[in-house]
C-alpha cells in the first residue's frame, strides 16, 4: 500500500494572493516615509510573492500520482521548491544589506512615518496569521513546502518588527544611521533561516533516513514479531515529502508455504501502516535458514 498524493494547492494560492498584498501594502509604507528599512522590507516581499508561486507549482507536481516515469510519485518536487524559497530568502537578505550600507553612506531625513508605521503593522498582521497558518498546515500535512512557505513568512514578520522599530526610534531620536543599522541585523537574521531551510531540503533530496521517532516506531512492531522467531534485517528508509517509505527482509521458516508468509507479511505491513502514517513499505520474503538470506541488497 502506497500513500497518496494530496493536492495542498489552495493553500499555496492563499500565501500567493497575502504575499502580493502584502507587498503593494509594503511599498506604500516604503513610498511615504523614504526609509531604507521599509525599503528593505518591500524588497523582501517581492521575493515571497515569487517563492509563493514556486510553491504553488511544487504542490500542484507533487500532487500527481505516479506514472510510468515516476513510479514512487512525484512528492520530491516539494524539496526543491523549499531549497529555492531558501536560496530567494538569502538574496533578499543580502540585497537587504546593500540597500541598507547604501542609506549609511548617504543618510536621510524620514517623512509621513506615522502614516508608514501604521501601514506596515497591517501588513504584519496579515502575514503573522496567515503565516501560522501555513506552518500549522504543513506540519499536519507533512509539507516542507507549505512549512517553508509559512516560515518564510514568518521572517517577513520579524523583519518588519525590527524595522518598525528602527524607524520610530529614527523618528523619536533624530539618529539616522539606526535606520540602516536595524536592517542589517534583519538580514542577518534572515539569512540563518534561509540556510536553514537549503540544508533540510537537501537531506530530503539526498534520501535521509527516517527521523528517530518514526524508525522506533518500525522497530517496535518488528520486534513484537521477532518474539515469535521471526527475523528482519537490511531495514532501509527514507522520505520524499509526506511520503515515508521503508524496505525490509523477513525470514520465515523454510517450510512455510507461501500464503501463510504472505499472510504475515499482510499483518506486519498492516501494523506497520498504523504506526507511522503514510508509509510505503517493501517486504522481500525469504528462508531462515538459507544464508543467502542474510545478504543486504547491494545498492549498485
């Protein structure tokens, strides 16, 4: 039994349509006061707008089920959207960057910042719910696409506090590099979450084994059958997106016939199933006492 693909793009099209008002939200803000740091912040949002889209399409090619040149699906299409969000969320970090040593080379005056504060903290607040949201979607759906999404957004939320911020206190102190200053450390901050999400996608793509807690939750299965001499060995795991898979050997004695083998390979891969959701499982069948049955699939 296989997991099955599940269409998750009426999410991704929420995080499109708050991403593109939240930008227009965010030049207004950035138009009105001629801060670097709503600057910074609008120029941020142009690429959650384009990582939004990204995911919309990841989404859309991993929902598809398999075919005959995608046999295990199409899920692995949520990684690479995750590590193009990441890479997008660096290169806004360091345009961030540029602008802001820009404005401390060349300081100026805010204007209408009143007006700009109030417009970026409705931006905000837009971006914190819908954030959580995707977070808390992605999390129950297993996607790193729609988690990277909301994270991504959630950065965007930090950013624009730290900007605020700066900017009433430019406002309230007269000091104009604090502006610059404040965006830079935003940016910074921005970039570790970027890498952050590069690295996890990358394990994905390179078939990292399953997380600890799913692996004991095979092994305790297994070794409710292992009581009844039973034996399994060369277990193999790995994810692609929401999908979990898992290859096993198991030993049964020589004399067995091959429905009651079948028959137990039924109830382990049914037990397995209700241990660990969506998990595609392989189970190759042999003697126990044959020692050709001991030998690991070799991966070349």
């Amino acid at each position: 039994m296989k997991a099955e693909p599940r269409d998750l793009t009426r999410f991704a099209l929420l995080s499109i349509v708050t991403a593109v008002a939240v930008f227009a939200l965010k030049v207004v803000a950035w138009w009105v006061t001629g801060s670097v740091g709503l600057l910074s912040d609008a120029l941020e949002s142009i690429v959650n707008v384009v990582a939004a889209v990204a995911a919309f399409v990841a989404l859309r090619v991993a929902a598809k089920p398999p075919d005959s040149g995608h046999n295990f699906g199409h899920t692995k299409a949520e990684y690479f959207s995750a590590v193009f969000e990441g890479v997008l969320i660096v290169v806004a970090a360091v345009i961030i960057v540029v602008s802001a040593v820009d404005r401390l080379l060349h300081p100026r005056e805010l204007e209408s910042v009143g007006l700009g504060l109030g417009i970026s903290i409705a931006a905000t607040v837009l971006n914190g719910a819908v954030g959580l949201f995707l977070i808390a979607v992605g999390r129950r759906h297993r996607s790193l696409t729609l988690e990277a999404d909301g994270k991504h957004l959630m950065t965007d939320v930090a950013t624009t506090i730290g900007v605020v911020i700066a900017v009433f206190l430019v406002a309230w102190t007269g000091w104009l590099p604090l502006d610059p200053i404040i965006a830079i450390a935003v940016a910074v901050n921005i970039m570790v979450v970027g890498f952050g999400l590069v690295k996890r996608s990358g394990a994905g793509l390179m078939d990292s084994a399953l997380p600890d807690e799913q692996l004991e939750a095979i092994e305790a299965v297994l070794d409710r059958h292992r009581a009844d001499g039973i034996v399994f060995h060369d277990i193999r795991t790995r994810e692609a997106g929401h999908q979990r898979f898992v290859q096993l050997h198991m030993l049964v004695p020589g004399d067995w016939s091959v429905q009651r083998a079948h028959d137990l390979a039924e109830e382990v891969e049914g037990e397995l199933h209700d241990a660990v959701a969506d998990l595609s499982i392989t189970t190759h069948i042999e003697p126990v006492g044959d020692p050709r049955a001991y030998e690991e699939w070799r991966l070349d």
